[in-house]
C-alpha cells in the first residue's frame, strides 16, 4: 500500500501491544455508562449504534490484520463480516446502514465476547508482528479512536429524542472557554507550505505536503461564542434568506431551524443538551452542533467569512488559535477535495478516505469529544453542510486588504 505515516514506526511490539490495550479498553469504558438498550438505538441514518461501533472496529482488526497476518486465524463468527462491515466495498457485502438499529442480535454480551476473542488473537500478533502490519495496526487504531467520537455523538442524538432527556454522563464536564473577546489576528500570507510532512501517523487525505497561496487575511483567535449566536438569532438571522446559501435556506425550512441543535427554551431562557444532560446556557462557551449552512450565514451576518482550510492550517501552525482542540470542530469555507498528487491507499483502506471527497465541507481542529492526542494542525474532518449532530462550531475570518 502507499505509506501510512504510524506513529510507532519502530516501537517494540510491547510499546505497540500496550497502545492497543489503551485505545480498546478507551472504547469500553466510553460504552460503559450505557444500558443495553441504549446501546442497541439508532436514533437516524447517519448515526449508528454503540454495539455497532464496538463489533465494527473489531471487525476491522479481524479483517485487516488477523485474517492475512495471523496464521490459521478464523473469523469469530462468519456472519459478522457481513453485519459490521461499513462501507468497505472490496471487503465485500455489507448490512444496510440505515438498518443498524435492527441489528438486536447478537447481544452486548456477545459484542463484547468478539471484542475478547479478537484482542486475545491480536495479543498473539503483537508478540512478533510482521513488519508490513504494522502500518495497519496504527491505522486500525486510528480508526477506532474514531468511532469513539462517533460514539459519543451517536449517543447524544439517541438521548436527545428521548423526552425524559437522559445524560449520558451527569459528572461530564465541559471545557473552559477560552477568556476575553475575539481578536482578528493577521494570518501568514504568502506562499506556505500545506498537509502532513511525513513524521508520524496521517491519513492519506492530509498530503502530499504542498504549497498554498494566501491572500492577506485575518483570522479570530477563538471561536464564535453562544451568546454571539443569540445575537444573530435576535436579529433574525434564522429568517433573513439574503444571509442563506440556497440549499441552506432550504434546509432550514424543511427541518425548522431557528436555533442550534439540542437547544431548549426552559421557562423563558435558553438551555443546551449535552453529555451531561440538559444544563443552562453558558453564553461565554463556544457554540456548538451547527451545520455549515448556518456558520456560513452567521459569518455573512457579522461581515465576516469562514477561514478556508489552508488559512486556518496555516494559522494553527503558527500558534495564532486558541481553542484549537477539545472544544468543537471549526467549520472552514473549503470543500473537501484532494490535495495535488493524492493518491489513496492500495487495497480495501483506499476506501476509508478518497471516495467521500465530493459534497462535502472540511472542518478542522477537534472537539470535546475526540480522543486526546488524536488530531493535529493537518487533521481534516469532513461532513455534509447540513450536518449538525457533530460538535461543530466555528471562527470567523476575513480579508486583510
């Protein structure tokens, strides 16, 4: 396959062998605070079930790595390669993913007994792992670190549709936001260099590294705040069509927007569903769970643009964001297409990335619910512009000339 960059290229096998512990026993204790049944929901298309998310990255060890690397491994059951196969289509046939949530068999139990019985065989590789593995037990890990945001947010929708509105965790803390106004800072401008250079763990959508040019520009040095948002929804910002992308002012009809999602009116004030439950509205926090249709227009509202991702990356590099990270994703104005030179991996993997590089709108940075450690400047995450259930949120940016 073409180079995956792991970030253990070299690590003893028990350095590679304790971070497959860590990142599988991660997704358990995600899954632990839910029932059964929480665990068997799926709340819309998009989203898919916790027991799901847990048989599918197992899925994809057993496949990637047991099956062509461990000599005389069989699948745990036979069935399972066509239930918890996702999209990988030269993998083979899969179960529809809008039906996910009909899935009530096999059991918790028996997801986690796979879970087992494959960590137990992949314990067996790490022993002494043949070096052409390695590349895909990183991205294996990757990819389940993942579906653990995935999880996260999938379980926060599900919750949400229940009208008791449970939390998943009613100790979840949530990030401290970051002090002071916004400030427009100057970002670099000139020819730089953009995408992942080659040191450590990427995935193939971050490169080849290439170079950019930017226009004069400044960028916020932090992202829009809530009470920000409840000023463009007291100015009408939800029924002004100018504001609007064409199809954003129609998805805002057809689906009723007028605030973010998971917002409430309690008894005359505003209030947020989380992780931790239904809690009052901190105006001073970043908003969150908006599509990119609505960023688009708060940012035409206030004068202001998305930054593109390269001006962003750019910025990010340099060290001129706050909130970079562990808050919400950051919706820029760039449509998610190849870098100069992409060329997506060999084999099944080739599918993770490439082939979703159309209708779609790159965010970058990271949110309060991706694993620490997991995303860097490079990082592109991509979702449709409708897309609202993510912990997306933006800055603001603008031309400097």
């Amino acid at each position: 396959m073409n180079a995956i960059h792991p970030a253990g290229r070299g690590a003893s096998p028990e350095v590679l062998a304790e971070r497959y512990r860590a990142v599988r026993a991660r997704t358990e204790a995600l899954a632990a605070p839910l029932s059964p049944e929480d665990q068997t929901v799926q709340s819309m298309p998009d989203a898919s079930p916790t027991k799901w998310h847990r048989a599918h990255t197992t899925w994809f060890f057993e496949t990637f790595l047991l099956l062509p690397h461990l000599p005389g491994y069989r699948r745990v059951r036979e069935e399972y390669a066509f239930l918890f196969n996702s999209y990988y289509v030269a993998a083979g046939p899969r179960h529809a993913r809008p039906r996910r949530g009909m899935l009530t068999r096999p059991s918790c139990a028996e997801v986690a007994e796979y879970r087992a019985r494959v960590d137990e065989a992949m314990a067996a590789l790490l022993r002494d792992p043949p070096p052409e593995a390695l590349p895909l037990v990183e991205l294996g890990l990757q990819h389940e670190e993942q579906h653990q945001e995935l999880l996260l947010t999938d379980i926060l929708h599900a919750l949400s549709a229940n009208p008791l509105r449970p939390a998943y965790d009613p100790a979840w803390t949530e990030p401290a936001a970051a002090p002071g106004p916004a400030r427009l800072r100057d970002g670099p401008e000139g020819v730089v260099e953009i995408g992942h250079d080659g040191r450590g763990f990427a995935f193939d959508n971050e490169g080849p590294r290439h170079r950019a040019l930017l226009a004069p520009y400044r960028i916020a040095d932090r992202l829009v705040s809530n009470g920000e948002w409840l000023a463009f929804m007291e100015a009408g910002g939800y029924r002004e069509p100018t504001l609007w992308m064409s199809d954003g002012w129609a998805a805002r009809e057809a689906e009723g927007w007028e605030a973010p999602l998971y917002w409430e009116r309690r008894d005359g004030a505003w209030a947020q569903f989380g992780p931790g439950g239904l809690r009052p509205l901190d105006p001073a926090a970043p908003v969150r769970h908006v599509s990119w249709y609505e960023a688009d227009a708060f940012a035409r509202w206030a004068g202001k643009r998305l930054p593109t991702e390269q001006e962003w990356e750019a910025a990010a590099a340099r060290g001129l964001l706050a909130e970079v990270e562990g808050v919400a994703w950051q919706w820029t104005g760039s449509a998610y297409r190849p870098y100069p030179g992409f060329r997506p991996w060999e084999g099944a993997v080739g599918e993770y990335n490439g082939k979703f590089m159309v209708n779609q709108m790159v965010l970058r940075g990271g949110s309060l619910a991706t694993p620490p450690g997991h995303t860097r400047p490079t990082y592109r995450n991509f979702f449709p512009p409708g897309s609202r259930w993510q912990f997306s949120g933006l800055r603001l940016a603008e031309d400097a000339a």
